[in-house]
C-alpha cells in the first residue's frame, strides 16, 4: 500500500511539475479576489492610506514622461545584472538559440557568412545550413544584436539589453494610446512578466528584438497621424525594418493593417496638406524602407547566392519536408546522414503538421498555441483583467488595435507551428488592449462596492511575489518549476574541462535513444578549423576521415545523454 500511495504521489508530481508556477499563482489570484472582496466591504469608496501615497508617487513619476521610459528600460537591466551571481549568464540549450550564435560569431568577426567546410557533413545540425554557404537560416536581426554583445564581451549582452530597451519602448508606445500612469504600468509589469525571468532574457531566442519593432509600430502610428513629423516617420519605418529582420511572416502580418491605416490617411488625411503629408512620412519611409530592402538583398545574395532566396528558404529546401503553412502540402522526405535530424524534421515536425489536416487535430493544435501563448504572456494574475473584453469592444478608440489583433490571430491560426517568440511582434499591442481592460476594471463596482479597484490594486503585487518567489527558491535550491533557465549545465562543463586543457580538441557526439529532438551539443563556429573544440556527430567508419582531417588535435567521445555525461577520449 505505501508503495502504491508513492507511485501514485510520483505520478501526480510528474504531471503537475510543469503547471507548478502557474497553480501557485492562481491560488494567490483566488486569495487575493477574496482579499480585494473584503477590502472593498472595510474601506467602501475610500483609498487605502498606504495606497494612496504608493499612487501619488507613481503618478507623479508617470507625468514625467521621458523618465518612465528610462525608469523602465533601466530597470530589467540594472536588475538583471545584478542577479548574475545568482542565476549567472544563460548556457544556450536549444538548437535555435545555436543557429543565432552562429549568425552573431558571424557577423562579430566581419563576415556575411562563411565557406562551406570539407568537412561539413560531420557537422551539420539544425536551422544551419553548409551549401552554398555555411551559415544560419535565421534572418540577420537577432544574430546582430547578438553579435554586438560579443563585441562588448559576451553575446548575452545584447539579449540584455535588447530585453531591457523592449521594456522602455513599450511603455513609450502605451503612452501614444493611454494616460501616463496607464502606459507606467505597462511598462513595468513587462519588466516583471517577461523582462527578469522569462526564455526571452534567459536564453538566446532574441524574441525582445521583434517587440521592439512592435511597439515602435504602434506607438508612432497615432503620433504620425496626430503631428506628422519625420521623427516618428522614421521610427515607424525602424519598427518595420526590425520585424523584417526577426519575424518577416508575423512582422508582415502584422504592418498589414498599419500599412492600410496609413494609406487611407496619406489620401485622406484632412489635418494636414497633402504635401505635408508625403514629404514629412511617406518620403522618409519608402526611403528607409528602400535601403533596407537594398541591404537585406544583398545580405541574401552573400548568403545564398540569390538576392530573392531567404536563408530560411534554402535551410527548409534542404532538411525540411512539413510546410510552414497548414494549408500547405507536405515536400518529399530528404536523405538524411543523422538519425537524430531525422528524428527532428519527420518524427517531430511532420507528425506536427500531419496532425492539423484533420478539423479535430487542427483544433487541438489551435487549443495547445492558445495555451503556450496563454502561460507565457498572461497567466492567472493577467487573466483577470480579460473579464472587461466586452467593454472594450465598445471603445471607439480601441477598434483600430483590435483590428490589428484581430488581423495578427488569424495570421498565427495558419501556422503550423507557435511559440511565444513568435507572437512577440504584438507584445506591445497585446498589454494596450490589457490595460484598456484594467481601465474598466478600475471603475468595476459589486453591490455598489469597489471591487474593480480593490483587484487592480493587488495585480502588480502578485506579479511582484511571483518574482520574489521563484528569486526565493533559486536561491534556496528548491525546485518549483521546470529546469531553471540557465542552459545546458552539462555541456557548458565539458566545454570548461575542454578549455582549460593545452591544444585543439575535437568532439564526437553520440545521443542516446530517447534524445529529445530540441537538445543540441553539436555546435560549431563560424570559423570551425580555428576553434579550441570541433563538435561533431558521431558517424561510425566515417569518423576516421574526419580525425585524419584534424590529426592534429585531441579526439573525444562524448555521451551526451548518460548521467553523468561520460567522456572518453579516443585513443590515436
């Protein structure tokens, strides 16, 4: 009897360890409802005394305009730096997060790309293609970003930094649409949200990036049409430019109804003569708009010998045979010299898109991107506010952005594939239209009770204990979520190990059965015969080819998969 009340404890924890955040949140959602019920009985009409002053301040620092912005693209960066001793520089664990290092050592040494190695077919690994060129498939924003940080020291600084000035440029946009204190708020429960803790500041995925071009578009699309300066002109188009560069499909979808906006007011707009209109917006846009279109071809053509070809296009020609699209047909399947990329690219993404051509599968795939997309940008605590959706259906104000919305679903609906990164181009459009609802949840009465302010009142504060507590537990080493976001552990320990002996090494991998398909320790530099250590995967007879070639360096075999991680070398 123990034994079974143990596996079935087992069992339970199995199921619940990856909702662990998420439960510990709604339960403090639920006491804080209960909470907010009975401050609204003691206190009626009336403000809190501590609340009251907690609000005059953050007001006051609200109608300073300039210094939100400052206050809130400082603050995820001065925070976050100062968490290095205790959660240290993120490990990159995904193979995407690879391909982006790629691009950023790439781009880091001066190089568009770099020449196919002899060698390659040792070599290859995912989103990372060897002909015509060896290089990321990846469009060149996130690898350049990245690539500064390099410069300065190490490429997560350019994640740092890109998440913190997400934060700022979000709060700069909300303010285009809502009061001040309003777009304050915003602004700083991204920094809570998403800035410290999440994949986009822990790993290398660069979804930051695509929110800045985001909240550039909808923060200068009221002010162009209220004031019609090249400033904001340019920044528009700058917001263009970086979508283009991060998520060309979801960034176009998303200017779709921007660039419709913005026609019917160069043709109709009645403030301004047309004239002014043209040479003040429109000629600054198509004119940064036509050197970037100039520069990404070019990029394109080093790339891939084809000023029309994308990366991305030549990378799924040659590895992939499920579509992007689910309307689309599957390709036929390649040849592939690794189980383990066969494994990725059929029994993981063609299963993927096999299940959305049925209406059943389509929607179960429809309801598991609603619940990522739900986890990562709302949760129990965001969710709340949600509940006054219908009333901001009726603000004339807020049709525009639900249009945008609306426009960007469907966009997302067809995909075969979401992530949260790939939402990222309306993060900022996304908080608009959930303070739009925290506005009206604001002035929500019960039984002639405040409730509505009571509530709003203890969001921010359960977002902050929710930082608090996974800060607690880290510290503590007390395990209440899903391995922490610091990488690959295990690798960055032979990586050491491999460094600090004298020479060159070279790596041959080898993965267990059960690998799962997202883990990668084969990567590579952009220069592979200069690097301190060669990765490679293991081929059988074809190995010997590949140690001739680098005879000149110590040879490994590693078992990524045992626990520990086993490493022998081989002997010459």
């Amino acid at each position: 009897m123990p034994l079974t009340a143990n596996r079935l404890g087992i069992e339970l924890y199995a199921r619940l360890a990856n909702w662990s955040l998420t439960l510990i949140e709604l339960l403090l959602v639920l006491e804080a409802a209960g909470l907010a019920a009975r401050g609204a009985r003691r206190f009626g009409g009336d403000t809190p005394a501590q609340f009251a002053a907690v609000e005059r301040a953050f007001g006051g620092l609200a109608r300073q305009k300039r210094l939100s912005v400052t206050v809130c693209g400082l603050l995820p960066l001065v925070v976050r730096a100062a968490l290095i001793p205790l959660l240290g520089i993120p490990f990159p664990t995904w193979h995407d997060e690879f391909s982006f290092l790629l691009a950023s050592d790439t781009f880091a040494h001066g190089r568009l790309t770099n020449p196919t190695h002899p060698m390659w077919v040792h070599f290859e690994s995912f989103h990372i293609f060897h002909h015509p060129t060896y290089m990321s498939m990846y469009p060149p924003g996130q690898g350049l970003v990245l690539a500064a940080g390099q410069v300065l020291g190490h490429p997560w600084i350019g994640q740092l930094v890109a998440t913190a000035v997400m934060c700022g440029a979000l709060c700069w946009a909300l303010q285009a649409w809502l009061p001040p204190q309003w777009a304050l708020l915003g602004g700083l429960l991204a920094v809570l949200r998403i800035a410290l803790l999440s994949y986009w500041m822990n790993t290398y995925f660069m979804g930051s990036l695509a929110a800045i071009g985001g909240a550039l578009m909808l923060g200068a699309y009221p002010r162009v049409r209220r004031r019609a300066r090249w400033r904001d002109a340019l920044l528009m188009a700058a917001g263009v430019v970086i979508l283009a560069n991060t998520r060309p499909y979801e960034g176009l979808v998303f200017c779709l109804p921007f660039a419709a906006g913005m026609a019917v007011w160069l043709v109709r707009g009645e403030k301004f003569r047309f004239r002014q209109r043209a040479l003040r917006v429109a000629l600054p846009v198509l004119l940064t708009l036509a050197v970037a279109g100039a520069g990404m071809s070019y990029y394109f053509w080093r790339v891939t010998g084809s000023a029309l070809n994308m990366p991305y296009q030549v990378d799924r020609a040659q590895y992939a045979a499920a579509p992007y699209f689910v309307w689309q047909k599957a390709g036929p399947e390649p040849e592939y010299r690794h189980p383990v990329m066969r494994n990725f690219y059929v029994g993981w993404e063609l299963h993927d898109y096999k299940a959305t051509q049925s209406l059943s599968g389509f929607l179960a795939h429809t309801a598991h991107k609603a619940l990522v997309l739900w986890t990562f940008y709302l949760g129990p605590v965001l969710t709340i506010p949600l509940l006054m959706m219908g009333r901001v259906f009726r603000d004339r104000r807020m049709r525009f952005p639900l249009l945008v919305a609306a426009v960007f679903g469907a966009g997302l609906l067809v995909e075969t594939w979401t992530g949260s990164h790939y939402a990222a181009p309306a993060t900022c459009l996304l908080y608009l239209l959930l303070l739009q609802c925290m506005r009206h949840l604001r002035r929500a009465q019960w039984r002639q009770r405040p409730v509505g302010a009571q509530i709003m009142r203890v969001i921010p504060l359960i977002c902050l204990a929710m930082i608090v507590l996974r800060f607690t537990a880290v510290a503590a080493h007390a395990r209440i979520e899903p391995v922490w976001p610091r990488g690959n552990l295990e690798r960055a320990e032979v990586v050491q190990k491999l460094t600090e002996m004298p020479g060159k090494q070279l790596v041959i991998v080898e993965y267990g059965s059960g690998h799962g398909s997202h883990i990668e320790w084969v990567f590579n530099h952009a220069d592979i015969d200069a690097a301190k250590i060669v990765w490679a995967r293991d081929m059988g007879r074809q190995n010997e080819e590949l140690i001739q070639y680098f005879h000149d360096r110590t040879v490994w075999r590693v078992w990524a998969d045992e626990r520990p991680v086993r490493m022998e070398q081989v002997a010459p």
